[in-house]
C-alpha cells in the first residue's frame, strides 16, 4: 500500500493577516489557518447574503501584532467566546451577537481563534494566556 500525501500548505496562509491591509475572505478559505502577526488591519468575513454552511477557519497568533486585527461580518452575526489562561471569564457576545471580534495588539504567539458558520451565524470560540486578547464589539 502507497502513501498518501495531502498539500496541507494549501490549508495554511502565512501572508494575509500579517499587515495592514484589509483582507476581504472568500468562500475558498474554508479550511485554513491563518498567521496573524504584524500591524492593525481590517478583515472582512463572508457577508450575510453569502454565508456557507460549515465554512470554518481559524487564526493563531504568531507573534504579539503591533495592531489590532478587527474581523467583521459586517452585520450582527457573530457569537462566541473566548477563554484565558487566568482562569476569568474571558472575552464573550454573551447571548447577543455582535459584528465584530478583535484579535487584540496584547494577543500573544499560539493564541488562537477559531470560526464556524452554520449558514446564518458565525460562531467564535478562542483560547489565550493573558486578559483582553479577543475581545466582541
């Protein structure tokens, strides 16, 4: 029996969350991880008119950014949490969506969040070791 081999550098994007400019996803980033490091940026989820059931990605934090990362939905559409490694409750829409979580400028290296859609909503679900790292507006 062969090996399979699978490009899982397809699944990883190094470049787009790294600087400041805006970065508007797309229906083929279902999947992928993102690098997130670098300066303030705007990044653009699906619109409401385009959302995909099970389309999913995630970003981790490489390197403290020097800028928040600002991901939108551009409608009120995204609920989640996030937890942090004090113990505290973290960073949550608390029942109410909200149009946009923030990879904060204090996010540090292997900080992560993860996004999911079931077709009408973002779900947001993170993890990180310090306060105020993601936060929903």
């Amino acid at each position: 029996m062969g090996r399979v081999f699978f490009n899982t550098r397809e699944h990883l994007d190094t470049s787009s969350c790294t600087g400041t400019d805006t970065y508007v996803m797309l229906a083929s980033d279902s999947g992928k991880t993102f690098m997130v490091s670098g300066g303030a940026q705007t990044i653009t989820l699906l619109p409401a008119a385009d959302l995909i059931e099970g389309w999913n990605c995630r970003f981790i934090t490489t390197a403290s950014p020097s800028g928040d990362k600002v991901i939108g939905a551009g409608s009120t559409i995204i609920h989640g949490s996030s937890a942090n490694g004090s113990g505290d409750a973290g960073a949550a829409s608390d029942g109410t969506a909200k149009t946009s979580v923030t990879i904060e400028a204090a996010s540090q290296a292997g900080n992560f969040v993860d996004i999911v859609c079931d077709g009408s909503l973002y779900y947001v679900s993170g993890t990180h070791g310090q306060n105020n790292a993601t936060t929903f507006a």
